[in-house]
C-alpha cells in the first residue's frame, strides 16, 4: 500500500466526539493494517495484540485511531469478525490520492463515509484581465454605527492609556495631595506598592502643610539627581518621604528669595516648570 506512505494527511484527524488523532498516529496504523491486506486493500485481518506489538501504541490508542479512521472514511470495518475472531479491515484505496508519483494531499472531511477529493486546481490570475471593484455606498444607519463605534474604540484606548500613569491608592487622596504626588511619580518612576499608601498620603500632606508646590518638587527631584561636579554618585530618593527635606529647603528658599520681576527667561522657564503639560 505505498499510496499511504505518498500521502500527505492532515495535522489532525477529528472521530464523531471531536477528538484529535495525530496524522503520524493514523499513518502507523493504517501501514500496521496494510501489512496484512492484499493489493486492493482488503481482507486484513489483524488482531489488536498484533497491532500493538507493531505500533508500540497503546490497545485504546489503537482503538480511538481506528474510530478516527472510520469517521473519515479511510477504514472500513466489517460487521462481522473474521472466521478467527479478529475485526476484518478494509483500506479505502480511492481515498488516497495519486498523482504521478507526487505525493497526494488528503483532505480531511467531516461527514461519515464520505469520499475525499482533493481541491480543485487553482488556476493563475491573468494579470491583463481587468477587474471591476464595486464599492457599495454605506448607508446612513451604518455610517453613523461605526462613528458610535469608533467614539468608544477612542474612550476605550484613552482609559487605556490614562491607566499607564495611575498609581495604586492615587484616586483616594485629596486632590492637594495627589497633585504633587503626581509630579513626583512622574519624574522619579517611582510608584507605591500594597502597604505604602498611607505612608506616600501621609508624606504628601507634610508637602502641603508645608506649602510646597509642583515646581518645588521638580526642583526637590533634580537636586536629588547624581551630579559629578557636587560629588552625588546616586539618585537618593527610594520613596517620597526621603524626599521631604529637600523639599522644605527649596520651598524655604523660594520664600526667602527677593520678590522681582526677573528676566523674561525666568519667568518662562518658572511657568514651564509649574505648567509641564502646556
């Protein structure tokens, strides 16, 4: 039966339950079974022990194979055993495929004693063939559905995003508090962990009390910063509390700071500072 070994068989093969059988499986199987069948692939009378002995497959791999086989058409069994008590197998040689001596592909099918056919050859696109594409104008029900749709796909992605830059516990602190947590999430990286929530709220309400502003804590961030000129070789802030001290010394100095209009450059680079996202 070399038309089993040209064959090329699906990744799977689906029985009546739904199982899966692997096509090497059901290939081993069915060669095991051709073994005792004569030309037209018929009157092979194999016991399961000798299949086993075979196949190195297990007696219910052997079965459930066999039951993949059938539902697919490439196995028939007969009714009736053997006069030797054995099932009596016949091979479905119309449902391998030959081509010249190129192998066949089988294609699977899904109803019981069905044949298979191989698909129908494809032929090429002829390339000074003119195609006509006929675009149907939407209606406008539909173009208003997929506005709807494309409103919330937008909502969707927003909240998304939005979500990157949350910290757990952020949207139950007072807005004070949060604000200049925020700033410090964003220029650190740092987030709070599980159990640090009251410790980061707590510190943020020192910030407040001790009127600190957004630009200070920027400025408390930088100074934090590794500097080779002022010998820092680390960034030294691991949490918002190691933070406060620099915090109250620059808020100290802004209040102590004579009161003048300034250049024009540090009034934009000060409203930069306090206004990052403008």
């Amino acid at each position: 039966m070399s038309a089993i070994f040209e064959t090329e068989f699906p990744d799977f093969l689906i029985n009546a339950n739904g199982e899966k059988t692997k096509a090497s499986t059901a290939k081993l199987v069915l060669l095991a079974i051709a073994d005792h069948a004569n030309d037209e692939g018929e009157s092979a009378y194999p016991g399961l022990r000798r299949i086993e002995r075979k196949t190195g497959l297990s007696r219910q791999g052997i079965i459930d194979t066999i039951d993949s086989l059938k539902f697919n058409g490439l196995l028939s069994v007969s009714d009736e055993p053997s006069r030797i008590g054995t099932n009596n197998y016949t091979i479905v040689t119309s449902a391998y495929p030959s081509l010249g001596g190129t192998p066949g592909v089988l294609v699977q099918w899904v109803v019981e004693g069905g044949q298979p056919t191989l698909p129908p050859p494809v032929n090429p696109l002829d390339h000074n063939h003119h195609l006509t594409i006929i675009k149907t104008p939407l209606t406008d029900d539909v173009q208003k559905a997929i506005s709807k749709a494309n409103v919330k796909v937008d909502a969707i992605l927003k909240d998304s995003l939005d979500s990157k830059d949350r910290w757990p516990g952020r949207e139950k602190m007072p807005e004070a508090i949060r604000d200049l947590l925020d700033v410090f999430v964003e220029c650190t990286g740092i987030k709070p962990i599980r159990g640090q929530i009251n410790d980061w709220m707590a510190t943020g309400s020192d910030w407040v009390e001790m009127g600190a502003q957004k630009a200070d804590i920027r400025d408390a961030v930088e100074k934090s910063r590794p500097n080779v000129d002022q010998k820092r070789t680390g960034f030294t802030v691991g949490r918002p509390g190691s933070l406060t001290t620099t915090i109250q010394a620059v808020v100290g100095e802004r209040r102590t700071k004579p009161k003048s209009n300034g250049s024009m450059k540090e009034f934009l680079d000060r409203y930069a500072l306090e206004h990052p996202n403008e």
